[in-house]
C-alpha cells in the first residue's frame, strides 16, 4: 500500500471499534498489546506511542484482574479508533472502587506498588475511570495523533 494510500485509510476512521473479551489470567495480556500495536500502526501512530500505549494497556489490564475479575472471569478491550485519535476502554464486571480514595503513588522509592495508573496517566493524553462500588470499573484511555515532523 502506498503512502498515499495510507493517508487515505487514516482519514476515514471514524469510531470503528476492535473489541476483545479475554480472560483474567495474565498470559492473555500479550493478546492485547499485539492487538493495540496493530490498532496504533493502522492509525499511524509513531513507535514510541505505540510502545508507551502498549505499557499502559498492560498497566490497564493488569489492574482490571488484580481488583475487577479473577482467572474464571473476564474483563473486555475496546479499541476505538479516529484519524487523529485512539480511545481504549478496559472495563471490569468487579466490585468496582472508591475512586475517590485512591492516592497518588510516593515517588521517593519507599513504596512497592501501586504505580499503575500513574504510569497510564504519564504515558497517556487523557485518562478517566469510571467505577461505583459493586458496578465494575471501566479505565478509558486516549492517546492523540500528533503531526510527525519531517514527515510529509
């Protein structure tokens, strides 16, 4: 496909979603960051981008086994994608949480764990959770296109 071709493609994405229902168990993550590569390539995503979105959905993922399913459940990606943006949903049948109680992490090397959705927070462009207690959590994540220079 030419470059020309490409552009072309990007810019008619218009909220066409990839969706996977995987299940709680950690070997089921790598499914999702081969999936957000593909997704972030389509889009046209820089290799960087793509690496720290592949960090943060791993992060997601992990946090939505850790405190929203166990290994007999699952948990569900939603890849939303634009021209100029990528939205990614992980969403939860949990307990949900007190998203309100929730503290940022302590940076000076005391604390073991808990880095997760700072980490999302940094990689990402925008980051909201939804969660109510006994109604399961959905994190949605945004990273934008931004115009590569050099690049024409």
């Amino acid at each position: 496909m030419s470059t020309q071709e490409q552009d072309l493609s990007r810019q008619l994405l218009n909220g066409e979603q990839v969706m996977l229902e995987l299940p709680g168990m950690p070997e089921f993550i790598s499914l999702a960051r081969l999936s957000a590569a593909s997704v972030g390539n389509i889009i046209g995503f820089p290799i960087d981008d793509i690496e720290d979105l592949k960090v943060a959905l791993s992060e997601a993922c992990t946090n939505a086994m850790q405190y929203g399913c166990d290994e007999y459940m699952t948990y569900t990606v939603t890849f939303t994608l634009y021209s100029d943006r990528l939205i990614v949903d992980v969403a939860d049948k949990g307990q949900g949480c007190d998203f309100e109680a929730l503290q940022e992490p302590a940076l000076n090397g005391t604390q073991v764990g808990g880095f997760g959705l700072y980490i999302i927070r940094t990689l990402m462009d925008e980051m909201n959770i939804d969660c109510s207690e006994g109604a399961g959590t959905v994190l949605t994540m945004t990273k934008l296109l931004r115009p590569q220079h050099g690049i024409q």
